[in-house]
C-alpha cells in the first residue's frame, strides 16, 4: 500500500511539473508600455507628421473615469492639423482657451515660446474594451498643442471636495517654470495653471 501511494504521487508530481513547463513556454512575454509605443504606433493614431518625443516615457492611466486605461505620449507634431480627420483626433489647446481663446486652426500658428520646444504636443488616447489604449479602434484622441513641456507626470487631483480624477501634471518650461494640470472635466480636456514649480 505504501509503495501504491508514494507510486501516486510520484505520477501527480510529474504531471504538475510537465503542466507548469508546458505553461511557461506557452506564456506571453511581458512587454513594457514603452516598448509598444514608437514612431510607427504615434503615425498609424496620429499621423506622419507626429512622432515620439524620446525624452518622455509614455503614461498610462484613467483620464476619462470610464474603468479603461488611457495613454499620454509626448510627442512632436510638425503640423498637427493636417491629419486629424483621416486619423480621427481633434487637435484642441486647452490652455489659450483658459486665457481667453483656444480656436487651434488660428493658435497652431503662434507655437511654443521656446524654439527648442517646437512641435512639442501632448497625444492622448482614451481606450475601449479590454485592449484599452491599444485597441484596433480605440476611443477619442487628442493633440494637445501649445504647451512648452519640461516635465510631466500622471497623478490623481482633486476637482472639489468630493471628485477626485487622473491629470496630467506639467512643468512648464517658461522662464517662470510654471506647473499646470490637464485633466478631463467629462467633456473637454481643462488647463488649471497651479503656479511655481512641480509639487
């Protein structure tokens, strides 16, 4: 009886490892965001005249609060108007509207303040279903134009005491080093300017 049952287990032992090697080879290799997303990806979403700013990784988070990831890509957009309807985008300035008028086709013209930042476009991508951001057909997408972008990051931020949301915090690279927020308001993507330096 004893040899029966160390007989049983020996056979149980083996079949868990042949299951547990069949399972690592069949495994997908984890990939990193950054890794997907290159200069082909930013044209196939945005167009040939948008591509990947290297400088700045990608973020991934919930900017719209529907349950899917969505993606923020720094990029540089040569002319981010010409593509937005075959590639479906809208190209909006969120902070010349905080000032007062944000119509893109007449502000695309003005450009950064900085040279070294020309182009410099914040790409958003609001994802759909279980593939998210990269979806075949993902949800809206935005070119952000006109901020000079130092640094940005992905944080939660508090719109009024009882709703909190995803935003994109930027460090402007102004003489003043002024930090912004862009986040989504339910409708629109928002420009709160928050004042010196990034907490």
């Amino acid at each position: 009886m004893r040899d029966y049952i160390e007989c049983m287990w020996s056979r149980i032992l083996v079949f868990t490892l042949l299951t547990a090697c069949a399972s690592a080879q069949n495994a997908t290799p984890s990939t990193n965001v950054t890794a997907k997303v290159n200069d082909d990806f930013v044209h196939e979403q945005f167009g040939s005249t948008c591509s990947v700013d290297p400088k700045f990784a990608p973020m991934t988070g919930d900017l719209n609060s529907d349950g899917v990831e969505d993606i923020v890509i720094i990029g540089r957009c040569k002319n981010a108007l010409i593509d937005q309807d075959e590639k479906n985008y809208k190209v909006i300035d969120p902070m010349n509207s905080f000032y007062g008028y944000g119509n893109p086709k007449i502000t695309s013209t003005m450009g950064q303040q900085d040279p070294r930042l020309k182009g410099i476009s914040i790409l958003i991508i609001h994802g759909v279903g279980s593939d998210a951001w990269r979806a075949a057909t993902p949800g809206e997408k935005f070119v952000i134009i006109n901020i000079d972008v130092k640094t940005a990051v992905m944080k939660k931020m508090k719109i009024n005491k009882k709703k909190s949301t995803m935003a994109v915090y930027i460090e402007e690279a102004t003489g003043d080093e002024m930090t912004a927020a862009i986040y989504w308001d339910g409708k629109k993507y928002k420009y709160e300017p928050l004042g010196s330096g990034m907490e």
